[in-house]
C-alpha cells in the first residue's frame, strides 16, 4: 500500500467525539479550500459508522454550501432520519468555524433479491495500456502558467491512480470537441474488505474528474489553467452493486447541459467485467473569467 493511500485511509478513519457527532481533518489540495470529494466522503463515513453493519449505501445527495478551510477540523454531525425494516436514513451536516459547509442524505439498505437489468458498458481501452498520472501530467507542463500545478496535481492524486482514456481538459485547450470524458480508476494499494470504505473512496474519486466534460465542449483548460473558475454545487450517487474501489473502475461521463454559469455532468461507473456499479450526477459553477 503507498503512502499516500495510507494517509487518505487515516483522513477517512473519522474521530468519534460523540454518539453521532465526528471530527474529521484535511489533507493538502491543489487549490486553499478542502477537496470536495473528500467533505463528501467523510461525511459518508459518519453516517454509515450509525447503521446497522447488515446495511449498504445505496444513495446520496449532497449539497456544497461554503468553501472549506483545509486549516481548520471539520465537525460532521449526524441526525438518525429513519430506520425501518430494510432502509436507514442518515443527514449529516459538516461544520467548521461555527457555520455548515456541506449537507449530506444519505440512505442505506439491507441486500435483498430483486429485478435485474443494466446499460451496458461503453467500449474503453485496457487501462494497463494508458499512462500514469505520473507520466501523463509532465507532457502538458507547459499548458500551467504556475511551474508547481504539475507536482501539485500529480501528490494530490498519488492514493489513486487514475488513468485519462483521451487528453484532459487542459491538454486540449482551444479545441471543442464531444463532451465526454472516461476514466480508469482504482486505489494504490489493497483496502480491508469493508463495504463502506469502497463506497466512500469511490465517492472520493467521483469529484475530480465529473464535470471535465462541460470543459471539453467549449475547449477550456479549467481552473488548473486559469480560463474558468468553478466549483462543486451539489453531487448525487446511486450505487447498484457491489464493487472494490481497488480494483479497475470506468467512470463514463458526459455533460448534456451548461447555462447560466452552471455546468452539469452525469456518469456511469462499471466494474471491469462490465457491471454497472454506480450513476453519478453533479453540477458545478462554471464560470468564464472576464
């Protein structure tokens, strides 16, 4: 396992201050404010760590209020909406310097038998065969105008790696083209068997790349090269079946929409053998600088 997985899994291991009341930390980003996907997942782990182990996450949605201060604790606490005979309720609210900076729904469901059918997965190459972050992010070095973006970008992604199946956003800046973007993805490393960890890595992950796709239809770097400033507004998940977060994910997205500053993405992530494992939705603000 690599170090920088070691240290993500211990962002994730939240502190339990009261019966459902947590305290979280952050790492180090590219940007001063807390990753959204992290604030996302954290609260995933505060909720869950409140149902009975029998119970998965199936859903959340989730709204981004303020911006983080990667300095300060992040306080998560939990309200027991629910709990039924199959499903659970969880809201969790993220709190720092007295005022919430994200909410979180959550909801959770015992395994039972049901109806079966699925999209199917959408071609993508093997991802052995497509460069590292590692090797990848140096050949577009010159598209940054800060010299450190690189390094930056290459130590926060270091837990996962995770593999452009065609150039990002800011290696085609000043070329539209189809707004749609895949991914391989999978940590660095083995994690415990624990469903709930997959699921809240897989969350983690979900918010570094989803809303490439807006970028890419109007030929935009992104805020990694200064030509929109953007944020995360609000993300929802559905997770359909099981899968490990440590082994080769596809997240398949597209955006069918931008307007009024916002852009929204949707994807699909699938399993390597082709199982449909996770939808994903999310919009952002997406704003041209002037």
């Amino acid at each position: 396992m690599s170090t920088a997985l070691d240290s993500l899994l211990d962002l994730l291991d939240l502190e339990r201050i009261e019966q459902d009341i947590f305290r979280g930390t952050s790492r180090s980003a590219v940007v001063p404010r807390v990753f959204g996907g992290q604030v996302a997942a954290q609260a995933l782990v505060a909720a869950g760590r409140t149902v009975p182990a029998d119970r998965s996450a199936h859903s959340l949605h989730a709204y981004f209020l303020r911006m983080g201060d990667p300095g300060a604790p992040i306080v998560y606490t939990v309200d027991r909406i629910r709990d039924g005979r199959s499903f659970a309720t969880r809201r969790v609210v993220a709190v720092q310097h007295g005022q919430p900076i994200f909410h979180l729904s959550a909801s959770f469901q015992t395994y039972e038998e049901g109806l079966e059918h699925q999209a199917d997965m959408p071609p993508a190459p093997d991802p052995e065969t497509l460069p590292t972050a590692a090797e990848m992010l140096p050949r577009y070095a010159d598209r940054f105008s800060d010299p450190g973006m690189v390094g930056r970008l290459v130590e926060a992604r270091a837990a996962v790696d995770l593999r452009y199946v065609d150039a990002p956003p800011f290696g085609t800046v000043g070329e539209p083209r189809e707004p749609r973007s895949q991914v391989w993805f999978r940590t660095n490393g083995k994690l415990a068997d624990d469903p709930l960890l997959h699921v809240c890595m897989a969350t983690y992950v979900s918010d570094m790349t989803l809303l490439d796709s807006v970028l890419l239809a109007h030929g935009r770097g992104g805020w990694a090269v200064g030509d929109v400033v953007g944020a995360s507004l609000d993300h929802a998940m559905w997770f359909h079946r099981p899968f490990r977060a440590d082994e080769w994910l596809l997240y398949d997205q597209e955006s069918p929409s931008a307007s009024g500053g916002r852009g929204l993405g949707q994807a699909r992530i699938y399993t390597q053998d082709g199982r449909l494992a996770i939808t994903v939705i999310q919009e952002g603000v997406v704003r041209v600088p002037r």
